[in-house]
C-alpha cells in the first residue's frame, strides 16, 4: 500500500514561507541592473478602475516604478471598517503599464509606521520568486529591483513577504496587475477598465470597532466577502463603469483569489473576445459568455455596446453577489429594437 503524506493547512503555510524566506537571504542585497542606451521614462500608475494609457512608445526604455507598502484602516463594507495591508495606499493596488523588452525599476518602500516587512511578486517577472526575494524592505526601509519584460500579457503581482506568511499579505490586501503591451500595441478601444475580484477572511480585532483577517476562515475557505476592487459596492453608485452604445469596451480582469477560481460573466453582454489566461498572443476565444479565471490568474474581454442599459459584472458562481461581488456597466444612448425589442405583451 502506497502511503501519502499530510501536511496540515498551517504546517503548509510555514513551509512555504520559510522556502522564501531562505531564497531572501541566499539572494541579499542586488543591484538593479542599469538599461544602457534606453531612455528612461516614469511609469504611469493608475487607481482601479482606470488603467494607464496605452503605450505608444516604438522602443524600449528604463520604465521607472515607485510603490509604497502601506498599512492602514479604510472601508470594506457600509458597516466594516477593515485593516487593511496595500501598495500605494489602496485595494488593489496600482495598475502598472509597461512595454514588451522594457527595463523595470522597481522601487519599493515599506512605510515607516508598518508593523510588518512587505515585498513584491510579480508574475510578469522571470526569476526566482518573481523578484520577491530582491525587494523585500523592513519598516521605514526600501528595496530596488530590476527585471526586463521578456513576454506580453497581463500579470497579477502580490506581497510574498514570509512574516507572518504570505496568506495574510494577500487576504489583507497586497495585490494588483501589471500589464505588459506587445510591440506593436493593442487594438484601439473606446474604454479599458481594470477589475479584480478578491476574497475577505474577516473577524473583529482586538481594536474596537475595527475588522481583521481570520486565518481560520482563511484555511477553511469559507470567505464573508468576495467583491470587485477590493472592497463591497467599488464599482455601483459613483463607482459605476461607463459606455455608450456603439463604443468598445476592453476589460482587464484578475482574479487573486486568495482561493477561489472565479466564473466571470456580464449580465447580457456577450465577450466578443477574450484572451486566454491574460495571454497576448496565446489563446484567443470569441463569443465568450462566461469565462474562468483561476485564483491569481487573469483574463482581458473584449466586446461592443449594442444596447444601453445597467450590465452587471458578477461572479457567476452566483451565491458570492450575495457576498459583494458584484458591479455595474451603465450604457447610454438609443435603443435598437431589432436587437433587444422589451415588447408590450397587449399589443
């Protein structure tokens, strides 16, 4: 009989944090390495929903990215006021849009009154850890890291930080996307938004008033929030996204989970594209109802306005709308009632 070994959940967790924890210190302190004969431009960091704007550069350059890592107690619900772990001071974090072959500079500062060391992964990172172990700042400390953007795409990047474990600087917050545009860029679009969908673990803290993350919840699964833009409501009342009809619309959209795969889908709107995975120049799929994206994955849609109306943005795993995640696409303009025709049943 073949016996397998179990790990239990916290057991796992402590592993995982002492592989990196152990790449931090056989790495130490690197050097970015400096991107000769390549102009050197500052990146345009945006707050989710808005994304930068598209690159329109024809060659590389040294892209320069300044991220802090911030602790701080904002709103997750009407009535939970949270403690959250973020980069730049929001859930998610910046959206970062770089270029295919460019040199990116990663400075990354922890801010002096945090209690924990923070770092960045970036999943459009070749190399160990995806710079994880470079960048990791104590308190008050910085880091620099320089990698090159060898493959397009949109990428998912996350705290990695071993203390107290990686879990935590995710649940808390610490994620968001990074965006690498090919050569020759992407198609024109009227409208690109950024989206990411995430799971909160909560229970009150010893502050009151105040929430925090349960890591019992968090090893069950058993998420009390799952919502866009990192916190319940981000993308209804104000927050609402916004077309006409005839425009393009490109999302961008991510999914860190922690956990849970999500199951993507606009509410009477049909994907006139979507690439695979957030893959340029991979797999490309149209006529999309619904699309998986997997925990710390990511997808980008393309698709027309024909109608207007409110499109809602949900996670078809359709018990979580209950639990936040849900948003609102608003379309103006005139109705075409050879497309959508709401007929008058006494006529």
């Amino acid at each position: 009989m073949t016996h397998v070994a179990f790990i239990h959940p916290r057991r796992l967790t402590r592993l995982i944090s002492l592989v990196i924890m152990l790449g931090v210190l056989a790495m130490g302190t690197i050097s970015p390495v400096q991107a000769k004969d390549m102009p050197t431009v500052q990146a345009q960091l945006t707050t989710l929903p808005h994304v930068p704007d598209p690159i329109t550069r024809k060659e590389p350059a040294r892209v320069l990215v300044n991220v802090e890592a911030k602790e701080y107690v904002g709103t997750l619900t009407d009535e939970i006021q949270y403690k959250f772990w973020s980069f730049n001071g929001t859930v998610p974090g910046p959206m970062i849009r770089v270029r295919v072959g460019d040199t990116v500079e990663l400075h990354l500062k922890n801010h002096a009154t945090n209690k924990y060391p923070h770092n960045m992964d970036l999943h459009a990172v070749n190399g160990p850890g995806g710079g994880a172990g470079a960048n990791l700042a104590s308190p008050g400390g910085e880091n620099v890291l320089s990698f090159k953007t060898l493959r397009p795409g949109l990428y998912m990047y996350h705290c990695a930080s071993p203390v107290p474990n990686i879990p935590a600087h995710i649940a808390n917050g610490m994620y968001g996307m990074i965006l690498v545009d090919p050569e020759e860029g992407l198609p024109k679009v009227d409208h690109e938004y950024a989206v990411v969908q995430s799971e909160f673990f909560t229970e009150p803290s010893k502050e009151k008033g105040l929430y925090e993350l349960s890591m019992e919840k968090g090893l069950a699964e058993h998420p009390d929030h799952v919502v866009f833009n990192g916190k319940v409501g981000a993308l209804t009342g104000k927050g609402e996204l916004i077309a006409k009809v005839g425009e393009t619309v490109r999302l961008y959209f991510g999914n860190i989970g922690p956990n849970s795969v999500s199951s993507f889908h606009i509410i009477g709107e049909v994907f006139d594209k979507v690439y695979v995975d957030g893959a340029i120049g991979g797999l490309m799929n149209q006529n999309v109802q619904t699309t998986l994206v997997p925990s710390a994955g990511s997808a980008i849609m393309e698709f027309r306005m024909d109608t207007p109306g409110a499109y809602l943005l949900v996670d078809h795993s359709i018990f979580r709308v209950a639990k936040g995640a849900l948003g609102i696409l608003s379309v103006e303009g005139k109705d075409d009632f050879s497309i959508f025709n709401p007929m008058d049943p006494s006529n």
